[in-house]
C-alpha cells in the first residue's frame, strides 16, 4: 500500500512569511505621517490587500484606528477573513472593512493613509492608467493624507536570473501544521528592455513537502523610482519622496529607510516611495 501524501502548506502562510512584514509597513508610513502632518494617522486603506493582514493589524493596533482592504480576488479575501481577521476582537471587527472590488473603481471613506505594497501596482502596464490609479488614490486620501508604495530595483532587476534564495524561519500555523524552515525562492524568469515587461516567480522549498513551484507568479512592468514620482506629481500629489535603506556588514539591507536625493548603484535594493497630498 502506498504512503498517503502529506498535504502541502497552505502557500499564503509561506507568502505571509516570507514576504510581509506589516508592523515594519505600518510603523514607517506612521513615522513619515507624523513628520509631514505632526498628527498620528487613523485610518488607511490597504489597497491590493489579498489576505488583508496589513489593513486587520491596523484595526487591531489601536482603538481608534479604522482600516479597509480592497482586492479584485474573493477567495483570498476570504482566507484573510479565516486566517487574519478572525482573531480579532468584536470591536476591532467592526472598525475592519474588506472590499471584494478594483481599485480603480472601488470606493471607500477618506483616509489618512493609502498603501499598495509587494510591488502590487507594478499590474498596470500603461502609464495613463498608472496615472488613473494615482489620482483615485488622491482623492481617496484627506487633506492631511500620504499614499505608501514600495519597488524595487538596482542593476540585478534587470536580468532573467534563477533563483534568488532567502532562508526562512519555521512555524506553527493556527490549525496546528507545523512548518520548518524553509526556503523562499524568486525567479524573474524574463525582462524585456523596451517596455520593462518582467515575469516572475515565487518558488518554496519545505523540507518534508519538497519543492512548491510557481506558488504564485507576477506580470509586471518595472516602473522606476523616477517614473513613479513623476506620476505621482502628475495625479495631483504635493510631494513624491523617495525612502531607502543601507546594507549591513553582510551585504543586506539594514531595514532603515531613509529620505534620499541620491543612492548608489548597487545590485538590489527595495525603497518605499511615498506621495504627500
């Protein structure tokens, strides 16, 4: 008789991760709230949210906060529901809105803060509809309001490489499945330089459950820093900055985002770039 097989990890735990860290998110877009605005933020919206972990932690920081997620994909919105909003209290519950929608014609409230992060608005592909997208996040955005996005790049951003591999520490998942370290796994499979058009993959590599290929996989056009901040400036926004970090003595990022005017060339880098109404 044959072995029964394991079940795989559920893939938005090894998303979750991997690739998101919402207090870090969260913290920063507070911090640079308070140096434009000299208040603290309450509200925000978590646009492409998927799973909403970022717009449920929100809710769940604080008493007075109020978060809405937006996303076009019902079944991941309702695994968030499951998985990320179930903990929370009755209360932060309520102050807890998910929106099963477009961004570009889904409409909430005004808030204080607006964020699109993982590289999520890198889906459109044309400028004008880019530029659409940023002016319904300005009018989405109060008087006092700071729209948060992160990209990356450096001169590796622009190559078909293989696997670029991060070690992840293991856990617990809430129904009890216990996954080990594992490996995080991304593919930028193509690169076209005349439109910037990218593919790319996110790979997981358990041990005991072996190789999850093609987890989840991006069509993307690579907008620059400069591209962006120009766009920003063009839907309305007051000020398009741009936050980096430094490395540390292994050659990673010190997790420190900085205001920057210039950066050096290197092969990689991730920066938060932050329009101000």
């Amino acid at each position: 008789m044959s072995k029964k097989k394991k079940n795989l990890p559920d893939i938005h735990w090894l998303y979750e991760a991997s690739v998101q860290n919402v207090d870090t998110d969260l913290d920063f877009g507070k911090r640079v709230y308070q140096k434009h605005w000299k208040r603290k933020p309450l509200t925000v919206r978590e646009d492409f949210c998927g799973t909403a972990k970022l717009a449920a932690r929100w809710a769940q920081r604080n008493k007075l906060h109020e978060a809405w997620g937006i996303d076009f994909h019902q079944p991941t919105l309702d695994w968030g529901v499951k998985h990320n909003v179930s903990g929370l209290t009755d209360q932060q519950k309520k102050r807890l809105h998910l929106v099963c929608g477009d961004v570009l014609e889904a409409e909430t409230p005004k808030v204080d803060m607006t964020f699109a992060l993982n590289f999520s608005f890198c889906v459109f592909k044309q400028r004008e509809v880019l530029r659409e997208y940023y002016k319904r996040v300005y009018q989405s955005l109060n008087e006092e309001g700071l729209f948060v996005m992160d990209i990356y790049g450096g001169t590796e951003s622009i190559m078909a490489k293989s696997d670029d591999v991060r070690e992840i520490p293991g856990l617990t998942t809430p129904d009890g499945m216990k996954i080990p370290d594992f490996e995080y796994l991304w593919e930028q499979a193509d690169y076209n330089p005349i439109n910037h058009d990218t593919t790319c993959h996110i790979h997981f590599k358990v041990p005991g459950f072996g190789r999850i290929e093609k987890a989840f996989t991006y069509e993307w056009r690579l907008w620059t820093l400069m591209e962006i901040q120009e766009i920003l400036l063009e839907a309305g926004f007051a000020k398009a900055e741009v936050y980096l970090h430094d490395f540390d003595d292994e050659g990673e990022s010190d997790e420190i985002f900085r205001l920057r005017k210039t950066y050096e060339n290197v092969q990689g880098w991730v920066a938060y770039v932050v329009g101000v109404k």
